[in-house]
C-alpha cells in the first residue's frame, strides 16, 4: 500500500500558490529583465531616448539633462509634451497611463498616420520602468497653452494630474522629467559620467542642428554639444590610427517607390581604414546605441566586402592562392554607422543588439553601391585598400597554413563522409555534427564551402558516459568526430595537444524535435566526458534550427516574405505581429519541419547556417562546478541510475515541455 503524501508537502503547491503580477510589480521583482542594474543610467536613457524621439519625429531643437545636487537627474525637451487628456478607452490621463502602464505608448503604430514613424521606443515599457524602479518622479507636460504636473513614487501617483494655463515667458511645450533612482535597485547608485557623456555627445551627432546640454548642479559645470559636420567630423575626432584613405562616407533611404522597404528606411555612415591602432566601431538604430552590433553591422560588413571585393577582381589584384574574406576587409575598419529602421527587432528589453534580419539587405543595399562607386572614382584609394585587405588575408593564410604543419606527419586520414572546408584557418572554419544523410545533403548544398564543413552521423551516438576511453574508437562516428576535429579524447585533468584542432567552432545540428533534443544530449555528453577542454575553451556549439515555418502573404507595399520560429513561442509572436500588421492569422500558411531533411539547401542556409542569422549557442559550465555537472549527467545517462532518474523526473517533469 502506497504511503499518502503529508499534508505540508501537498499545502506547498496549489492553487493559492499562483500569483499575478500587476501592474509595475513585475519590473520590481525582476529588474534585471527590464534594465541594466549595475546602475541608474539606463533608467536616465529611457527617458532620455523618449527626447530624442521627439526630435528624430522633427519636433525638438533642444534636449536638457540636469544633475542635481540631491542625486536625482532631470531631462528635459521642447518637443509636442505627452498628452494629458483622458484616453478614450481607459478613462484616465494620458501622462498616467504612459509612466504606470507596462506596453502603453504611441509608438506602436509605424508608418503615415502614427505619432512617430522612427523611433527607438517599440514597446511601451521604457519609461514605467523608470518609474517602477524610482522613490519618486515628477513629470510636467507643457502643450496646448497649458501646464500639466503629475507626481509618482515606486510607480504610484502621490499627487494626481494638475494642469495649468501657461505663465508669461514660461515655455510653450515640451516634456520635463525628474527622477530620482531608488539605490536598492542598483549595484552602484552613482552615474558613470564617461557613459553619460559619450551617450549625450552621440545623441547630438546622430541628430544635426539638436542641441544637447548637460548640467552639473554639484560641480557647476556646463557642457553644450550640437554637430553640423555629423558623423565624418565625430569619427575622425576618436580615431586612434591615421586613415589610410579618406573617410569613406555617405547615406542611402528608401524612397516611396522602394518594393523592399519603407519610405525612409536606410542608414548613414561614415567609415574608416587604419593600419594600426584600436579600430572604433559604434552602431546606433533610430539614435539608440547597439553596443553588441547586430544585423545593420553585418549588412556595412557585407556591403564593404562585395564591394572591395568587386573592386579587386575588376582590376584583377588578387594574387594567386590568396582567398579574400569578410573580416580582411573589416578588421581594420573604424565606423559610425546609424540605422533607420520602421519597425527594429531588438534582443532583450535593454537593446544592445539588433535582430531584424532584413537590416543585412537594408544596409547592404546602400553601402555597396555607394563604396563601388566611390572605389571606381578613386582608383589609387582603391588600391590602397586593397592592399590592406590582400596583406590581411595572406597574414591569416599563413597562420592557418602553420597549424597544418604542426600536427607532424603521423595525421589520421579524414573521414570519407566529412565534407570539409577549403579554408585551413581555424579561426573561422566550422564542422557542423548534423543527424542523417538527407539532412547531411542538403547542408553541404546550402553550407559556405570556404568555412563550414559537414559531418552526417549515422543513427543515434553512442551513450559515452560509461564508456573506457579505450574503446571509445570501437565505435566509427565517435572515430570519425575525434579524427574529423583533430583532438584527441582526454579526461578534465589532462592537458591535451589542441594544435591539431581543425576547426574554431564544433556545432552540433540536429533536428528541433525530442530525437533531435536526444542526439544532443549524447553529443554533449561526449564532449562533456571526452573532450571537456573543448567546452572549457569555448569551442562548442549547439545550432537550433526552427520548428515552423510561416509563409506571410503580400500586404500592400510589403512584399510576401517567409519567416521562422523556434517553438510554439515565437510562432505565437510572430503570427501576433502579422495581425497588427493587418494579416490574420489564418490567411498565413504554418509549416511544422518535421526534421532538417525537409528543409532544402536555401532554406538550411537562412535559418541555421548563415553566420548573420543564425542562433547558436555556446556550450558552457556556467557557474556550476564541475563535480556538480558530473552529477547530474551520471543521474541522466548512468546504467545503474534508473531510480535517481525517475526522482529527477518527478520532482521536475511538469517544468518539461512535451512534443507529441
């Protein structure tokens, strides 16, 4: 007779146990989801970022952010000031709304008839954020010959809306906004002043005739930027190494007749090639600073590349043996690229990172043209550059070709199956571990020959966890991975040779369903067990290809176009984003791949292979131990371990997610 559970352990988790975050609690929960903790100034550049909004839309000269001498900080902008009426639906004012309501704003609706066309602000959630996370915030609306004061703390309004007639001499409309940061949120509560005035310079150059001001109540210091030159002037004052060439710069938008994308859509640039010095790269989308790059940096890349490279092969430049790529070219690159883009898909709420895959072809578009143009009217700098770039590729090759010697003369011969790459340098060349045959055929057809090869394994893996190392060779696909990627097995404690290693990036590709998920589970475990130097030294990868495709009709100017999702999530989101763009649901087609063979050269490359995007990610310990990790792999794989396992499933099955 089976025991009954206690009484305590079935009070623990029920119904009373659900709680529904209202209103701005989520933000004071989990911050971190929303803002950077380590201090107050991405709280200030919410706020800030709403300023430069107004201006980017045409309607500010003026943005003012005041240090006070108590901690708090005020911005301040001449731009339309934030509707203070009551909203239509939700009877209450406008301004309350938009500081105490996560995902209220008026930048959702792009394009003619919306507030604001471009805008860095996409969510409705930056500024009540700043809200949520402030002992108090005091904001003033000045519009319509009126003033309108309204005062919160920790997100709730303290003194409700009041609104006045405008005082003679006093400004006629505009936002202003004091806040001050709650410490208990933060790391530090103090400003880093060098970020804070890098951010403001930046603001000014991306928005010529805009005057920026900063002003310190404590230090009585004043600091005025405003920027006609633009982005030329602002690159050559952080140069680090003498130009080679003058600046290559110019902009390029869409026009209302463009079938691609919006009218407006573009970027301006200014670029520059050293031969020495740290190369400086800044990359902005409608003025919000992309720290960690994104696709409208791959399309300058991709734009720069085709162009010298055109350009070297129409003056037949390249020597013999000598394989031009992407990174010759930019790796001594410095620019200040700053995007426009109608509707941008950032990574995470703080938007380091640009997503949107069409930016590649948006940015690509402008600057390769532009750079032909300029490279065919200015030989000689052509020329140059070209040097630079051939001078690069052959110092890579050389590094490459040295690693190949080092590995002596007793190499293994290549797997038969292995389709390999024809670069040798392991910085770049990548070996993609992919489940079956078909799937194997259609990766090599779709794969970049120069740097990824393709190894198709048989079957399920073996289960390695309790395998002699010995005899792990018994088996040909674990032969075939250790003689493919050059690297002998080894356990944690040794130090293996890792001269051999082929290849910078090991990437396990299997398909997006519970068989796949197995095969990962046991490649992993290999390398976990095998070849741990390899996670150690960052060189494995898993790739996670999509489960659905979702074919979206043409929508008037917009042109039909394929997207793709992970899981049930994104497909969620992403047919979500169809019906605000005004396509319902059921007029886009769903596809489910029921496995990488389903998917054809094209389609392989798009979403799993491109470097631009793709998604893999790193394999790391992250903050477990290593004995830890060792574990819980022994509870998952070991032979003898049926009962842990069924433990682990019972305490943790219903945080699994299930395929049927």
């Amino acid at each position: 007779m089976a025991a009954k559970p206690s009484s305590v352990s079935a009070s623990e988790y029920s119904e009373g146990s659900i709680r529904v975050l209202k209103g701005l609690e989520p933000v004071k929960q989990r911050p971190g989801m929303y803002t950077r903790t380590d201090n107050p100034l991405h709280i200030i550049q919410e706020v800030l970022d709403n300023a430069a909004d107004e201006a980017l839309a045409g309607y500010g000269k003026k943005i003012r952010i005041t240090l006070h001498a108590d901690g708090s900080v005020s911005v301040e902008d001449d731009g339309r000031g934030i509707p203070f009426g009551l909203h239509p639906e939700e009877n209450a004012p406008v301004i309350e709304l938009v500081f105490t309501r996560l995902h209220a704003g008026g930048k959702f609706d792009k394009g003619k008839g919306g507030a604001y066309s471009f805008s860095g602000g996409l969510h409705g959630v930056g500024v009540s954020v700043t809200n949520a996370l402030a002992t108090r915030l005091e904001a003033t609306s000045y519009r319509e010959g009126k003033a309108a004061r309204l005062v919160f703390s920790a997100g709730d309004v303290i003194e409700p809306l009041v609104s006045r007639p405008l005082e003679a001499g006093e400004r006629k409309q505009g936002t202003s906004v004091r806040v001050w940061p709650d410490a208990k949120y933060f790391e530090s509560s103090a400003l880093p002043m060098g970020e804070l005035t890098h951010l403001l310079r930046s603001k000014a150059v991306l928005m010529p005739g805009v005057t920026v001001q900063l002003v310190n109540e404590k230090t009585r210091d004043t600091q005025t930027w405003q920027y006609k030159g633009g982005l030329r002037d602002y690159l050559m004052q952080t140069l680090t190494g003498d130009p080679v060439i003058p600046l290559f710069e110019g902009e390029g938008f869409a026009d209302s007749g463009n079938e691609s994308f919006a009218e407006g859509e573009g970027a301006a640039w200014a670029v520059a090639f050293t031969e020495d010095g740290q190369p400086m790269r800044e990359s902005y989308v409608n003025l919000i600073p992309t720290s960690a790059g994104g696709t409208h940096e791959s399309g300058l890349r991709d734009g720069l590349f085709n162009a010298v490279k055109s350009f070297i092969e129409l003056h037949s430049l390249l020597p013999k043996g000598v394989k031009l790529l992407p990174e010759d070219v930019f790796a001594r690159a410095s620019y200040v690229l700053s995007a426009k883009v109608l509707d941008p898909q950032f990574q995470g709420q703080i938007k380091e990172r640009l997503n949107s895959r069409d930016a590649v072809r948006l940015v690509s578009g402008f600057v390769r043209p532009a750079l032909e143009l300029w490279l065919n009217q200015h030989v000689d700098y052509g020329k140059k550059l070209a040097e630079l770039a051939i001078k690069a590729a052959q110092t890579r090759q050389k590094a490459g070709q040295k690693v190949e010697k080092r590995k002596g003369s007793g190499v293994a011969v290549l797997p038969g199956k292995l389709t390999d790459c024809e670069s040798k340098d392991i910085a770049h060349n990548e070996v993609f571990l992919v489940e079956g045959d078909s799937a194997g055929g259609s990766a090599k057809m779709g794969r970049d020959k120069e740097s990824q090869a393709i190894l198709p394994l048989r079957g399920k893996v073996l289960n390695t966890w309790e395998v002699e190392r010995d005899r792990l060779f018994a088996n040909n696909e674990i032969h075939d991975i250790s003689v493919a990627i050059g690297v002998d097995p080894h356990g944690p404690n040794d130090t293996p040779d890792l001269s051999g290693l082929r290849y910078g990036k090991i990437c396990i590709l299997s398909d997006a369903d519970v068989d796949g998920s197995h095969i990962q589970v046991l490649l992993l475990t290999l390398f976990f067990r095998h070849f741990p130097k390899l996670i150690e030294t960052g060189h494995i990868y898993v790739a996670r290809p999509p489960l659905f495709r979702v074919d979206v009709p043409a929508r008037g100017k917009k042109p039909a176009a394929k997207m793709y999702a992970l899981d049930e999530g994104e497909l969620t989101a992403i047919l979500d984003k169809c019906a605000k763009d005004g396509v319902p649901k059921e007029k886009c087609q769903i596809s489910r791949f029921k496995g990488l063979g389903e998917m054809n050269a094209e389609q392989l490359w798009e979403t799993t292979l491109n470097p631009d995007t793709r998604r893999l990610l790193p394999v790391q310990l992250g903050d477990v131990d290593f004995a830890a990790t060792e574990g819980l792999i022994t509870k998952l794989m070991g032979k003898g371990e049926a009962a842990a396992r069924r433990e682990l499933m019972e305490l943790h099955g219903d945080a699994v997610e299930i395929d049927i």
